[in-house]
C-alpha cells in the first residue's frame, strides 16, 4: 500500500512538472507568446529546472534542449526513486523506463490538450485560454480535418487524433511491457 502511494504521488508530480517542461517546449515550438496565463503557469512551473539546464544545454534550431532534458531528468528521478523503493536488481533499465515515460507524457499530454480544446470549444470560444489550446491543437489536427468532413457542422478531427492517440499508448505500453520482461 505505501508503495502504491507513493507511487501515484511521484506519477502526479512528474506529470505535472515534466508535461508543464514538455508544454513549454511545444510552445516555444508553436511560437505562441508565454504572457498569456498558461504560459505564466507554465514558466512558474519550470523555470527552477529549465533556466539552470539552458546554461549548459544551447537550443537546436527552435528546439529548446533544456525543457527536453528537464521533462526527461523529471521522469528518470521518478523511475529511480521507484527502483530504489523496491530495491531489486534491473537499475540499468531506469534511464529507458524514463524515456518510455517521457513519451507517455508526450501523450497523455497531448490527450489532454485535445480534450481541453474540446471542451472549450463548445462552451468558451472567445476566451484567451482557448486561443493558446486552438494554437496548441491545430498542426495535429489538420492532417485529420483534412480527411475528415464536417458531419453535420461537428467537427470529429479531436475524435479521430484521440483514438490514434489511445492506440499509440497501447503500443507504447506493449513495447515497455516486452523490454521488462
């Protein structure tokens, strides 16, 4: 039982703190301004592990290095605190649990925005959250609203991008799954 809680407490945390560096990423990505009250959560979130990182870790292109290895190192204290927990043999497959961790995030991540933006989309259009989410949104939708015609005026692009998201964490967990083992 303690380990279970223990377990979800640094799976919250390390969502929380590693998708706020993975949103920080995206959005300097996206180009979108930071001085709307996501971006201020964001930063407020990551600036204690990001700012040190950036000092030794340049950008690539318009990649920002340092939120990447920051989302990572996140989810590598997680899976190492859990390893030495249970104090069994195996340490050396932490560094690629962390890194399967790290695209579950991306995707659960990604999950949530797309719910979000649902949300927001039937119920506050106007309001400058659901700016930030569209802008967030759309480079993932528009391959499906591409392919995928208004039915009846409703858009079912998130729908689409949700199901290929859900198939895409069975295949990371199947793949996680068979390196364990």
């Amino acid at each position: 039982m303690f380990f279970q809680i223990i377990s979800f407490l640094l799976d919250v945390a390390a969502g929380l703190l590693g998708g706020a560096c993975l949103l920080r990423l995206y959005m300097q990505v996206q180009r979108i301004p930071f001085g709307n009250p996501v971006g201020r959560f964001v930063f407020a979130l990551t600036d204690w592990i990001v700012l040190p990182l950036r000092r030794v870790l340049p950008a690539y292109r318009k990649w920002d290095t340092a939120s990447l290895i920051a989302a990572y190192l996140i989810e590598l204290a997680q899976f190492g605190i859990l390893w030495l927990m249970v104090g069994r043999a195996g340490g050396a497959l932490v560094p690629l649990l962390a890194l399967f961790g790290l695209v579950r995030l991306v995707i659960s991540g990604v999950i949530g925005l797309v719910i979000v933006y649902a949300i927001l989309s039937w119920v506050q259009a106007d309001s400058p959250i659901a700016d930030v989410i569209d802008r967030l949104c759309a480079p993932m939708l528009r391959p499906f609203r591409r392919l995928i015609p208004l039915v009846g005026g409703f858009d079912l692009s998130p729908l689409a991008l949700l199901v290929v998201l859900q198939v895409a964490a069975i295949i990371v967990a199947s793949l996680q799954d068979a390196v364990i083992r």
